[in-house]
C-alpha cells in the first residue's frame, strides 16, 4: 500500500467528501468516487484494500484534522473548564465547516466498518477529556469524560442536521459544566 498522504490517495478522498456532500455514506459507490477522483478503478484499490477501508480512512482523516483544531484552539490552556469548552465548541465549529459532515456523521451509525472506527475515536477524545475532568475534581472522570464526548458527538449531529449551529444547544453544553 502506498503510503499515507500520497496525492493520489488523498484525491480518492476528497472526491469521496464531495460525493458524501451529495448523499449519504450508504450509498457511496467505489465507481463514483474513481469517476470523480479521475484514476482507474484499480488504483483505487493500491490505497484502499475496500470499500469499508475507504470509508474508514475518510472517517480518520476527518477526526485526524478535528484533532489538530482541538489541540490548537486549547492547547494553551490549563487543564480544566475552559480548555475542554473551547476544545469542545472547536469540534463542533469544524463539523458545521465540513460540508460532508452530515453524511460522515450519520453515516458512523450505518455503516459497521465506521462504527468500530467511531468507538476508537470517542476513546482518543474522552482520553483527552478525562484530563479536564481530573482537572476540575470530578468524580469519575474517565466516566464523566466518556458522557461528555457522547453528548458533544450528540450536539454535532444536531448541528449537522439543522445546518448550522445550534446556540441554545451549545450553551446547554456549557451549562452542563458549572
């Protein structure tokens, strides 16, 4: 396999993003997204042993590049309230500029593949949360973090399905904390 972040491979993912953008995850086809991406069908498969690998390397990529804003927008802060609030609102303002996101997150409940990929994912970012938690002096905060992580992915569906944010949520979420 080639390595991550050749050009031809990151062109098969942003031709499937656009394709999500259209509909949704279930429906997205290998022949489309060559099409699209302008290769033949079997370079498709040099990066991607299938269909579900694609799709979880979409998914990764996704949450991969949520990551890097999480850690920019509160990487300067200490631990605590603040810094998992504004690692919050990042997640959910990079969502709400993924055009695809609806298909990306509703797709993470449709397809089996995603789903294992989803659960490995709200692991690293509740790993990440237990932190601010332990920080504030919560009890159980491997258990809190782990709720938290669960109600933001909540919050992000909501705003993907509405197609914007969702003040009054967001400020639920920031209630949930005093």
């Amino acid at each position: 396999m080639p390595r991550d972040g050749s050009p031809t491979r990151e062109r098969l993912l942003d031709a499937g993003l656009k394709l999500a953008h259209a509909g949704a995850l279930s429906s997205l086809r290998v022949d489309e997204v060559v099409n699209a991406a302008g290769v033949a069908k079997g370079t498709f498969y040099v990066h991607f042993a299938t269909r579900e690998d694609f799709l979880v390397a979409l998914h990764s990529r996704f949450h991969d590049q949520l990551a890097r804003r999480i850690e920019q927008s509160a990487g300067t802060l200490p631990h605590g309230v603040q810094r998992l609030l504004r690692g919050s609102l990042a997640y959910l303002d990079g969502c709400c500029e993924q055009h695809a996101i609806k298909a990306m997150l509703l797709g993470a409940r449709a397809e089996p593949a995603i789903q294992q990929a989803v659960s490995a994912q709200n692991a690293r970012f509740a790993a990440l949360a237990a932190a601010e938690f332990a920080a504030m002096k919560w009890p159980g905060p491997e258990q809190a973090a782990r709720l938290w992580v669960g109600m933001v992915a909540e919050a992000a569906i909501a705003e993907a399905e509405a197609g914007r944010r969702l003040v009054p949520l967001r400020q639920a979420l920031r209630h949930f904390l005093e």
